[in-house]
C-alpha cells in the first residue's frame, strides 16, 4: 500500500488517491487517512494548498491557526477547543483541533503522563467505584446500541458503498462483492472501475476491469466518462496506449 501511495500521490488530491487505493485493494480509505499517511511518511503531492475553484474553502483558515499555535501551550485539546471557538464563534471538534495541531506540527507540550513524584488521583484505592454504577457496565455477550449487523450497508465519505461481511467489523466495497459473485474474485494487479463514474452504481453492468496501468492511464487522461459508451471507447485507448508504451521499453 505504501508503494501505490508514493508511485501515485504526484499530482492527485488527497480525495482521489482514496478513490484509487480504495479501488486497488478493496478496503475504505478517506481523504484524511491519506493525507495523515503523507505527512507521517514525509510525502507531497506536488498540488497547491487552498482551494481550488469549485472547492470548499479551507476549513482552518490561516489566522486560526495563527491562533492555535500562539495558544496551544500549556493546553489540552479539549481546553484549546474552547478557546477557539469562543473567540471565532467555529464548532470544531476535539478531534479537528487535534487534527490541525498535528498538520502543523503544533505542540501543547504537554506528555499525557504524570510527571515524576506527581501521584495519581486514585492512588492506593482498587475496585472503587460510585454506587449504581455498575448498572451501566456491559454484560457479558451484550451487544452495543449502535452495533451494525452482517450484511448492512453505509456510504462512506468517498461516495463509495460498503458492506459489513463479517463480525465484529469486518467491511468490503460492494462493488468488488457484486463483480466476484459473477466472475470470481478480482485477478491481482486488477481494478473495477464504474463506467458511468456514478460509485452508488453497483450493478454488474456498470463495472468493468482494467488493470492498474490502465487505470493510471484513464486517470491522467479523463477517459472514464459519464456515459458507459465513452468510458468503454477510453478502456480500449488505455489498452493501446499500455502495449505501445511496453513494446517501447522492449526495444534495444
């Protein structure tokens, strides 16, 4: 996954290579998850920050997050929350505050753990805790309010559709569970793609399979249409362009 990243980030936002990676390996991947990666691993993909036309604006415009770094210290995030929103009148949650202290490379300083020769506030006490309480923790063999059975299906933030397969959240794209209930399961080095570029179109006359080259070429050239015909005419372009270019290299 790490090499289709950095063979396939150059020129992509972040939304697009989930697309991709969530095609080629027939997992759910988000746009965060994908830009989280690039900067852990030190990654760009050579596109302008802001937005783009036609795009949402920045959800942390830059003199919020002046405002962030200027008054992380000594706080934690849900304190950092507070402040921010207060003085913006935003809604962001603790998880964002974390999110874009962490893109930024902002620090509050502080470690999460007692300093030393601080003790903790339940020192010396085993087994307390507040009467009735108890009525609250989970049974043995419960099931959580929000657990989702086998064979649900959600939209995921890429647009794409997903099927939970297996307990206890074990999930599968189902377009990838729809082409192999007709053809067997997808060869390695192999895609499906929607030929109408609609993701919420499962139907097995929609889905086609091209190969990871070739899909590189429809990308970079736009020949994934939203008419089947068009899309079809492209995967047949791709096709040529792919052998012309691998009878190249074989020359001498």
């Amino acid at each position: 996954m790490r090499d289709f990243i950095v063979q396939n980030i150059s020129g992509r936002r972040y939304a697009e290579l989930a697309d991709l990676m969530s095609d080629r390996f027939g997992e759910v991947f988000t746009a965060a998850q994908i830009h989280a990666f690039a900067l852990n691993h030190h990654l760009t993909n050579g596109m302008p920050t802001g937005a783009m036309p036609g795009e949402c604006p920045k959800l942390f415009p830059d003199e919020i997050v002046t405002f962030i770094r200027e008054n992380a210290a000594g706080k934690t995030n849900a304190a950092l929350q507070k402040l921010v929103n207060d003085a913006f009148g935003t809604t962001y949650s603790i998880v964002q505050i974390d999110g874009v202290k962490a893109r930024n490379h902002i620090s509050s300083g502080l470690t999460g753990r007692f300093e030393k020769g601080h003790p903790p506030h339940n020192k010396g006490k085993k087994g307390v805790y507040a009467p009735g309480c108890e009525r609250g923790w989970f049974k043995k063999g419960g099931i959580p309010h929000n657990h989702l059975e086998v064979g649900t299906e959600v939209m995921t933030t890429d647009g794409y559709l997903a099927v939970k397969i297996a307990e206890p959240n074990v999930w599968k794209m189902k377009h990838i569970i729809v082409w192999e209930e007709h053809n067997g399961k997808v060869p390695e080095g192999y895609v499906i793609i929607f030929a109408d570029r609609n993701h919420r179109n499962t139907a097995i006359e929609n889905l086609r399979l091209v190969t990871r080259g070739e899909l590189a070429i429809l990308n970079r050239r736009g020949l994934i249409k939203e008419s089947p015909e068009l899309t079809e005419s492209g995967i047949l372009i791709a096709k040529i362009i792919k052998k012309i270019s691998e009878k190249k290299r074989r020359k001498p």
